[in-house]
C-alpha cells in the first residue's frame, strides 16, 4: 500500500464513529424511565415499565440522533405443560427469545449490533409476543444504559439492613391450603420470572401440583 493510501486508510479510520455519537446523544436524552406499571395482583404483583413508555421515550431520542432499529435473528425455546383440574385440561405456555437487532445510523450508515433476552407466560398464544415484547426492550434498555425505577433503591437499602423474619407455626388452618387455579399458575410464573416471590414463598400459600412445581422449579433455575 502506498504511503498517502496508507494515510487515508488511518485517517478514515481513525475518525470518532457517528453511530457512537448518535448513541451518546439518546443517552444524554433519555435519563431514568419509570417504572409506572403495576403488573399482576395480591402477593404476585410488581412493578414494570409498559411497552409503550419505552418505545415513546427511547423511539424519540433514538430519531433525534437518527438511529433505527430493526430485528435480524430470533432464536426461540417453546415449553408447554399440560394438567388435568377440575375434570378440565389445562395448560402453560412458556416462551423464552434470544434476539438480535440492528441499529444503524442513518447518516453514516454505520451498524452495530445487539442483543435482549425475554420471557413470557400464557395460556394460549400470548407467551410469544410478550417474549419478544420484552427481548427488544432488554436491549434498548441495556444498549443505551438507561436506569429505571427509583434509582436510588439498592444505593439506600442493603441486605444487612431488612430483618429476617423469624419462621412461625403454621395452623391447622393454613395448612389446609388451597390449590393453584390456572390463573394463578400464570402468575406466580411470571412473579417467579421477575423475582419478585420466591418458589418457598409461593408453596407456602399453595398447593402446587407436580406439573406446577416442576415448571416453577425450572423457572427458578433449580433441578
């Protein structure tokens, strides 16, 4: 290669990426989104982030700076347990996505890409978009580095600092529990998904019937 090639070939590529400066500016833009949604009910409820919020705040700085986002590879892992109740079959669908997106500058036409894991949980055909619902926004959210909820949560309370409560007898009345109803079911799963409860929090007020336990058990990561 010749000499002033050679240079032209460092200077092209010694120059500051645009992508990543576009980047910077939706970072700058976008400073905390909040968590404004109660998802679930009762002891499985949690707070979350709707899809429309991120997709308003993130999709406006994100056409600001003049970058796009579109999916290029799903790869999906599809589970279904099925259970008799009540002389009745029912079922679980847990889906779980690993997607990759492109994000490219649309000035430059540099690209880059990344990447967002999600789940969901549902009784018919709704484990998949929710999946992929929460994939995308997994990676916008970790892409761009954007803080959510009450920052300030894990900066001003430890573990060291909340008690342990001390266990109690339990009753002949609480241990005549009742069974988990397939509603239920779909939302200790997602609970469970969320860490928000635990698997002993749930078969404490519970009872859990093979198939339930075992898909817990594996939404909880235990064998």
């Amino acid at each position: 290669m010749k000499d002033k090639e050679l240079e032209a070939y460092e200077y092209a590529n010694a120059r500051p990426s645009e992508l990543h400066r576009a980047m910077v500016n939706v970072m700058k833009a976008v400073k905390n989104i909040d968590k404004s949604m109660t998802i679930g009910s009762g002891g499985f409820s949690y707070k979350g982030m709707s899809d429309k919020d991120v997709k308003f705040v993130l999709g406006n700085a994100m056409a600001e700076a003049g970058i796009t986002c579109v999916p290029i590879d799903y790869d999906v892992k599809t589970q279904i347990d099925r259970w008799e109740e009540h002389n009745k079959t029912k079922q679980s669908v847990f889906t779980e996505v690993n997607a990759k997106y492109l994000i490219t500058h649309s000035e430059s036409g540099e690209s880059q890409v990344i990447a967002g894991y999600g789940h969901g949980v549902d009784s018919q055909d709704k484990s998949a978009g929710k999946a992929t619902t929460y994939a995308l926004k997994n990676a916008l959210l970790y892409a761009f580095l954007v803080p959510t909820g009450a920052i300030d949560d894990t900066d001003n309370t430890h573990s060291k600092d909340i008690q342990t409560p001390k266990p109690q007898k339990r009753t002949d009345a609480e241990i005549m529990l009742p069974p988990l109803t397939e509603e239920q079911f779909v939302k200790a799963q997602e609970a469970l998904s969320n860490k928000t409860v635990t698997l002993e929090q749930i078969k404490a007020k519970y009872v859990l019937s093979t198939v339930q336990e075992k898909a817990l058990m594996l939404i909880a990561g235990l064998k």
